[in-house]
C-alpha cells in the first residue's frame, strides 16, 4: 500500500542580505499504523510518533524523532538514527545492528522494550 501525504506549505520569503526567519514544522502522526512497510532512508525527524506501530516494517537508515509508546517489533533498523524521547518504545525482535541511540533519551521508569544491554546504555 502506498500512502501519499499532500501538505500545501507557502513558500517564505526575506530580504536580500538578511537571514532567513526562524521555522518550526513538527508533523502529528501520533498513532500511525505502518506495520509491514518498506519505509528506508525515511526522515521521521521533525514528526511526533507517538503510539506508531511500525511493527515488521524496514526503517533501514531512517531518522526517528520522539517516538514513545511506538511499536517497532521485528522491525528492520539497521543505521537507523534514534533522536527523541523512546520511552517506552517496544523494541522487541528489532534488528538494530548499527542502529545511532546517542541522541535518544528516555524516561528512567519506562526505558524502550527488546533493546540489548550494549543499545540501551547509549540511551540517555
């Protein structure tokens, strides 16, 4: 299934010679269900995923924002970058062989599901 978001956006525009105005675009997919896709080199930075289900999908070299409560069981993460909150994330059967969890933080009491020792200490 191909799922197409069209999002009309207004081009900015500035003065010659001055910097650009400060944007911040965060995208809601809390709740999205995309379990079984093939989502690879996608850019989930700047979006909340909140409660996601990317349950055996392929999110191989993908960058994640803040994910808590997300369902990533069985999902393909290889060089995947984690950057945001994955408290309580369900990681569970993931792949996560050279998968980035610098940037990650997550709460002390809920810490990600399925991770391996050596994934979760790169966790802040």
């Amino acid at each position: 299934m191909l799922v197409t978001v069209r999002i009309p956006l207004t081009p900015v525009a500035w003065p010659k010679g001055e910097r650009p105005p400060p944007v911040g675009v965060m995208l809601d997919f809390r709740g999205l269900r995309a379990t079984h896709c093939r989502l690879a080199g996608v850019d989930f930075t700047f979006c909340d995923l909140a409660g996601a289900d990317f349950e055996g999908s392929s999110l191989k070299g993908a960058k994640v924002g803040s994910c808590p409560g997300a369902r990533f069981r069985n999902a393909r993460l290889q060089g995947a970058e984690f950057r945001g909150n994955v408290s309580g994330c369900d990681m569970s059967g993931a792949i996560t062989e050279g998968t980035d969890f610098a940037h990650a933080y997550c709460r002390a009491d809920d810490p990600p599901l399925g991770l391996a020792p050596d994934a979760l200490a790169a966790i802040e």
